[in-house]
C-alpha cells in the first residue's frame, strides 16, 4: 500500500477533470476508465492535490494502490481485508479516499465493491483501470446504480493545446488570418501523430512514433494476448492494419474475413474487442425509412489518429505535410469524430442512402438534428455536395455544419442555415447548439 505523497500540479488540466472532482462529493464510486497512457494516473494525482489543496483533506485521509503492483494487493485478498483496514484508519467517522488503480485485478471486483459500498462505510471510492474488457463484467455491471463512469481517453486539441503551447489557447476564439494560420499549423500535426499525452511530450517524429509503438506494443501484450486470450496475432494485428486503411468507410465483416481468411463471427470479435480496448468506435447509420437507406454496416473511426497511422507500418508516417497526404480525408473526418465523442457528443450517426448518397455524421439534437459534413479542401465559394443538398432537402433541418479548411461563413438552404466552420471549431459549435 502506498500512502499518496504531494506532488508537483501538472500543466494540464482535462476537460474532464471539473465533473470528476465534483463527483468526489458524492457517496457513488467513481470509476474512471480509458485506454492505457492516456494519463489516468496523472488525473488522479491532480484529484488527490485538490483534496489537500482545496478541500483540507489531510494526507491521513488519502490512500492509493496500484495493483499492477502485487504488494498493494495484500489487503484486497479478502473483503474482510479491505474492511478491517477501512476500519483501522477512520477517526470519528471522517471520510477518507481510497484511490485503486487496475481495479478490475480484484476477484470478483464489482461485487467486491458492491458489498463495501452497501455496508456504508465512511470512505469514498475512486477505481480506475484501462480495459473495459474487464471492467463491464467485472466492476459496471455488479456496480449498477452504486457507481458512475467517466471515460478518459488521448488529448482533444484543445487539451494538446494546453499542453502544447498554451499561450495558442487565446487564439481559438479570433477569426483573424494570423490566428487561424498558426492554429490550422499545429492542428495538422496533431491530426498526424494524435493526442496520447506521452506522444504529446515532443514534436520529434522519431521520437513520437517510438512512443506510439510503446503504447501499441503494450496494448497488444496486455489487453490481447493476456486479457482478450487471442491467439493468432498476426491476424489480429492485420485486422487492425484494415481497419485502419478503411477508416471512415462502410465495415463489411463478410468481406474482411475473406481478406482475412478467418470466419466472420471472429472478425466481428476483434472488431468487439478494438471497440472494448478504446482503440476503434463504430458508429450506427441514421434511418428513419428502413427501405431507403442502409442499415446494418457500421463506420469505424480511431479513438486515436496517432494510433491509427503508426498500425499502418510507417505509411502512416511518411508523409508528414499534412495537405499532400492521399488520406488527409479520412484523418480530417476522424479528427471530428474524435472531439465530438470526447466534449461528450456520444449519440452519433451517419446517413448514407442505398445508391450512396451520404452525410458524413447526423448529431442528434431535441427535436432535431444536425448533419455535419467533412472536407478536407477549401470551400470559398461556399460549395454543397449533392449528398447533403439531399439531406437537407429531405429532412429540413434549423442548422447544418460544413467543416472545411479556410471558409467562415453562414449560408440559407431553403430553411436550414449552413454555417462553414474550421475543424477545431466543431465541438464548441455543437454544444452551443445542442
């Protein structure tokens, strides 16, 4: 067991952070989970500084295991371990604040918890761990209604922003030509080497993609080959490689097996797995009239663009100028995929028609919605594709977004405004919407 020492603030603070903190105050469990690297640890350290910090807590009150370390396991063995010891360290009753990280390692771990959590002992609890693998069947699920979830997942750019150079913050809200160019500059690189946090360190190439086989290594080691038991690696490993050369595009399990030359049902359990392991989200098609559009492929996107080049075998690093990439495309559209889910914008479509008219992501607001399209061109002269004149036409949307790379602008379509937005502004633009 490790007692929590004080250590140095971070630079950054996530976005996430705020609704965290503020969940300490209530009696649920916190469960933070997310992909390994993505700084859980760090998020942690910053929770516990605020409770010595600005809440008085005192470093008696404050205890931290890692069960990634055998010796913190000691008193997890039993439930009747871990209770004596919450028992032998609260003082008239006083709160304290058990921070475990790699929760799911605990036998039986959500009825572990579940059974400390019913006795209503004077102690808070905050599990964290980096696959949802284990953590749906072993913590979620016995934990209904006794815990909420919080996802912790690489940098959205404004987060790399902070971290990045956080003197470029201020430049986010200013349209002029000068701000929009220097962000546009880091936003390209961003959207090449992604937004792990330890990927975020240096902007060496070399030594961005050495980290990125770090994490990706480790990935493969101790959520594939340990957790999810598969054995044929090689065809894991190039499913991934597919996956990440058809990012963006319809999933057909059918025709991946075949590339594959594995059965579907496996291909659709590496897909399940990917999705569990935070390193792909499918996304659904929007439908209301079943005969018209197609409703059973699903899009696939990278949590992670970073992630998603380095699996391409260096392909994905060789061309580091941003707007002379073959797939600059793709990685735009994943770009916005990406800061959608991570401000929160979960409930995600895309439209696509059986003689493929499409629209690249359908946002649900109440009552209505919203259809985002991604260009990763210029847009001067205020273009439309066919596709979303289409769109619109049919459903009439209040509000439309064309994301694109240099136009700022508000258009009328019948009675959808269509407002021209730069990529970074997406998410910001959205919330206020929604």
């Amino acid at each position: 067991m490790l007692k929590y020492n004080r250590m140095d603030k971070k630079l950054v603070q996530r976005t996430i952070f705020p609704e965290i903190l503020a969940h300490l105050g209530k009696s649920e469990i916190t469960v933070i989970v997310g992909p390994r690297q993505t700084g859980k640890t760090t998020l942690v350290n910053q929770l516990k500084e605020k409770l010595l910090s600005d809440q008085k807590i005192s470093t008696e009150q404050i205890f931290y295991f890692n069960l990634d370390v055998v010796s913190d396991r000691r008193i997890f063995i039993t439930q009747e371990d871990f209770i004596r010891f919450v028992n032998n360290h609260t003082f008239k009753d006083r709160l304290i604040y058990i921070f475990v990280d790699e929760a799911q390692r605990i036998h039986e771990a959500g009825l572990f918890f579940k059974g400390v959590y019913d006795l209503n002992l004077p102690v808070k609890l905050v599990l964290t761990g980096s696959s949802s693998l284990e953590i749906k069947s072993k913590i979620a699920e016995p934990l209904t209604g006794r815990k909420k979830l919080f996802t912790l997942l690489p940098f959205d750019f404004e987060e790399y922003l902070n971290f990045y150079n956080p003197n470029l913050i201020s430049f986010l809200s200013s349209e002029d030509s000068y701000s929009v160019s220097k962000i546009m500059e880091v936003l390209y690189r961003f959207m090449i080497h992604g937004g792990y946090p330890k990927v975020s360190l240096t902007t060496n190439g070399v030594e961005q993609e050495g980290y990125l086989e770090e994490i990706f290594t480790s990935y493969l080691e101790k959520d594939v080959v340990s957790l999810a038991k598969i054995k044929d690696q090689y065809a894991f490993s190039k499913f991934v490689k597919i996956i990440a050369q058809e990012m963006g595009n319809l999933f057909n399990a059918d025709k991946t097996s075949q590339e594959l030359g594995i059965k579907t049902e496996t291909v659709k359990r590496y897909l399940d797995i990917l999705e569990k392991t935070f390193v792909v989200k499918r996304i659904a098609p929007y439908f209301k009239s079943a005969r018209a559009e197609i409703r059973k492929m699903p899009k696939i996107y990278y949590v992670d663009s970073g992630l998603r080049n380095y699996t391409l075998e260096g392909r994905g690093f060789s061309e580091p100028n941003f707007l002379s990439r073959n797939d600059k495309g793709a990685l735009l559209e994943d770009f916005v995929f990406c800061e959608l889910i991570k401000k929160g914008i979960n409930d995600l479509n895309f439209w696509r028609t059986k003689d493929g008219a499409e629209v690249d992501f359908i946002v649900p607001v109440a009552g209505d919605i919203i259809p985002v399209e991604v260009k990763a061109v210029n847009l001067s002269g205020g273009e439309l594709t066919r596709s979303f004149v289409s769109f619109v036409e049919k459903y009439q949307p209040k509000i439309a977004v064309i994301v694109n790379l240099n136009t700022q602008m508000v258009r009328k379509l019948g009675p959808t405004e269509v407002h021209y937005i730069l990529p970074y502004q997406i998410a910001s633009f959205l919330s206020g919407n929604i």
